[in-house]
C-alpha cells in the first residue's frame, strides 16, 4: 500500500491559516475545505417571530405584510388581537390607548345587486332603510356590532339609532359580498376593495384609515415592517 508523502510546503500553508499542521498528503486534495473550515464563520440572524392579527375586513392588507417582512421576520396569524405585535383594522376604534400607523385609506359602502330597484340613497333614506322604516320587501344585511366596518357605519349612518331587528348578520365581508351578487332584494355594506361581482354602490358612507396598531412604541424588524407598509 502506498503511504502518502507528507508535504512540509502544505503543513506551513495550514498552520498560517491557523489550522493544525497535517503529514498526510491526502488533505492536499481538500485543503480549499479546510480554508473555509478555519475561518471564522459568521453567525447567521434568526428572522423574529412576528403576531399579527386582522379584522376580516382589514385582511386584504396582509399580503403587504408578508411582502414587508420579507426575510427579517416570521409572520404568524393569531385570532387574538391581545396577544399580536400588529393589529390591523379599518377604521379607528372608539377607544384607542396603543400607537396606532395609517398604512392606507378604505371607503365604507352601501351596496346592492345590479338589478335591484333601490336608487342612489342619500343619508337620512339610508338610515331609514337600516333602522327598518324604509321598503320593508328589502332584505337588510349588516355586521356583528364590533366588526369594524359595522362600527363606522353606526357612526355615521345609523348615529345613535337601533339597526332594524329584521336585518340578517353577515359574518365577514366575504359572506356579504357573496349575498350581494346571488340576492338581487338585498343592501348591505361592504369595504371597496371587497367590492366585486354582480353589485352596485348606491351610497359613500365614508373614506376611513386602515390602522396598524401596536402594543408598545414598534422597534426593531416591526418598526421597519411599519415603515414598509406606509410606503
């Protein structure tokens, strides 16, 4: 069997790189493994663990999230707003006590089937129709009361009334948008950016700021995801 030549030229070669002297000329072959082994290597950044919550309205907004966040941090979904870096909602809240970034505008609708016969509402025949005491053959479709887009339509629109107690319950914009298109009798509301299909506004019902909020003063990979959002 053949033993290898021990090589000085490689063992003075190793031991300027700080790597211990070697007699076996085999390494000879490997020696560019050895310089990357005997450097030193950098330590590579862990992306950080981000919680973001969304409204069902807000969650158009989301992907810009992901696109924000690129890879300095992970972007995980919780159904608790409490327990989220970001919350995003459309809309400011009737209280708010966290620092909040406009990131965007939205505007409120109301919206109905393209064949339906209701016109152009104005705001006192729209309040009319919401608090029952408008055509009673219309079908009325509204949101739980602490969904946000149903918070700025009583705000604004039913200011201090009672939503008729006939009006159906939409659980997102989603399923709104949904009755809207395959109902041809019904009105609802409904955010632009959910506005597809079949349907046609007859009312603005206001243009309101998509809100990031946070629960603290944003630093670090948040603070540049918030950045990125308001670009």
């Amino acid at each position: 069997m053949l033993r290898p030549y021990p090589s000085a030229a490689l063992d003075e070669y190793l031991f300027r790189l700080g790597c211990p002297p070697r007699n076996d000329i085999f390494l000879f072959l490997i020696s560019s493994f050895l310089l990357f082994s005997c450097s030193p290597s950098t330590p590579s950044t862990m992306p950080q663990l981000v919680s973001v919550y969304a409204t069902s309205a807000a969650q158009p907004w989301l992907p810009e999230v992901y696109a924000c966040a690129g890879s300095s941090a992970v972007i995980s979904r919780v159904d608790d707003p409490s327990a989220a870096d970001i919350v995003l909602r459309i809309g400011e809240p009737s209280f708010l006590d966290s620092p909040a970034f406009q990131i965007d505008a939205e505007e409120i609708l109301i919206v109905t089937h393209r064949q339906s016969p209701i016109q152009n509402l104005e705001l006192e025949t729209a309040r009319l129709l919401f608090t029952g005491q408008g055509d009673p053959s219309v079908q009325v479709w509204v949101y739980a009361s602490e969904e946000d887009v149903q918070e700025v339509f009583d705000r604004v629109v039913i200011a201090g009334s009672r939503i008729s107690p006939s009006a159906w319950l939409a659980v997102n914009p989603q399923h709104m948008s949904d009755t809207l298109v395959n109902e041809p009798n019904t009105v609802g509301v409904l955010p632009r950016r959910w506005k597809v299909g079949d349907v046609r506004e007859i009312f603005s019902v206001a243009i309101v700021p998509v809100l990031a909020i946070t629960q603290s003063e944003p630093q670090g990979v948040i603070q540049e995801i918030l950045a990125c959002l308001q670009k």
